[in-house]
C-alpha cells in the first residue's frame, strides 16, 4: 500500500469513527479522548499533505489535458491550410507539389487523432481525481471539527471521569468494509494514471507514424472531410 493509500485510509476510518461510543464503552474516557485527539491532530496533518500532493498531480492532468486540447485544435488548422494548398496546387495542375502538401495533411491529421484520442483519455481520470479531492476536503472538514469538539469537552470529560492509572487499550483505526472499498478505489485510480504515463511514454516520437490501419482509415476519413468542405 502506498504512502497516499495509507492516508486516505486513515482519514476514512476517523472520519467513520463513533468517538461517542467509544467513549461511552470505554473504563477510562479520559485516555481514550486523549488518544483521539492525538489520532486527530497527526491524521489531519498528514491528510492534508497528502491533499496537496493530489491537487498537485490534479493540476498537471488538468495541464496536459488543456495542452492536448490546444494541439487537437493547431494540428486540425494545419491540416486544414495545407490540404487547402494541395486543392490549389492540383487546380493548377502541379500534382507532385499537391501530393506533398496531401501527406503533410495528413501528418497533422494524424497528430491531431493522437491529441484528440490523449484528451478524450484523460477526462474519466481528472473527473475521479477530481472527486478523490473533494472527499477528502470533506472527510478533512468533519475530521477538523470534530478535533474542536474532542478538545473543548476533553476537560469535562476528564473531570468526570478522573485520571486512572493505565489507559483503555482501544485503537480507533480499525479496518472497516468502507475503508477496503475506498483503498480498492484509490489503488484502481493510481494503477489507472500510472498506465496512462506508461502509454504515453510509449508513443514518444511516433508522431509521423500512422498507428494502425484503423488510424490510417481515419486519417485518409479526415482528408476527404476537409476536401469536400473546401
């Protein structure tokens, strides 16, 4: 489990714990406060953390998504602009010079499936980064507001109960069902990304390259689409 993972967890198992019935079961209350609330204080510090370093790599999917939508749309008047010279070229009877212009058209057609395809990839990941962030914000939000409850009744509960020697052996952090689902979640969503970064990698370099007769298809599609509009 990752560092990341292990603190999601955790967030997630004080945000669901009952601290009024662990208090209520507990012989010494006192302690059991006491552990909460040091529980509390070092989980949010580290959630909190953990939420900068995942708007962090929000942000640069969101970079890269915005960039791919930006090159969809260059490459497409690229295309554009050079199939409209091929049309020109082949009108004035220049067909060698119009193929040359057709197959560099090609080219940022290609590019621009590439871009559009990257983008379109993109968008599911964001959205559930997206949504890991907020619930963690939220899970943050209850857990600093319950740190503020714990504290100020921390004394009255002392004075009730008095102070006993040893402390209720008793550990809030538990695994609950709702904790594997959400780390079942997070490990899919980073085994999700850590793919697209691979997948990436792999394409490095292959602009040129049509990628598959498929993509060949759709290009020489593309083309005609551009001809018949101009």
């Amino acid at each position: 489990m990752s560092d990341k993972q292990s603190v999601l967890g955790r967030v997630v198992r004080l945000a669901n714990t009952d601290v009024d019935a662990l208090i209520a079961r507990a012989d010494d209350p006192g302690a059991v406060l006491d552990r909460l609330v040091r529980d509390y204080t070092d989980a949010i510090a580290d959630a909190e953390r953990a939420v900068s370093t995942t708007l962090g790599t929000l942000r640069l999917l969101e970079q890269d998504h915005a960039d791919d939508v930006r090159a969809d749309a260059e490459w497409g008047a690229r295309a554009r602009a050079v199939s409209r010279r091929a049309d020109v070229l082949r009108a004035a009877g220049s067909d060698g010079a119009a193929d040359t212009f057709d197959r560099l058209a090609k080219v940022a057609l290609a590019r621009q499936l590439r871009a559009e395809r990257e983008a379109t990839a993109a968008e599911p990941a964001i959205a559930s980064q997206r949504d890991l962030v907020a619930r963690l914000g939220a899970a943050l939000d209850g857990m600093r507001a319950r740190l503020g409850a714990l504290k100020s009744g921390h004394e009255g509960v002392r004075a009730r109960a008095g102070t006993r020697d040893g402390s209720e052996s008793v550990n809030p952090l538990d695994t609950t069902t709702e904790l594997g689902r959400f780390e079942e979640k997070v490990a899919r969503e980073e085994a999700r990304l850590a793919g697209r970064e691979l997948a990436a990698s792999c394409l490095d370099g292959e602009f040129e390259r049509l990628e598959s007769p498929g993509d060949t298809a759709e290009v020489e599609a593309r083309l005609a689409a551009l001809k018949a509009t101009t």
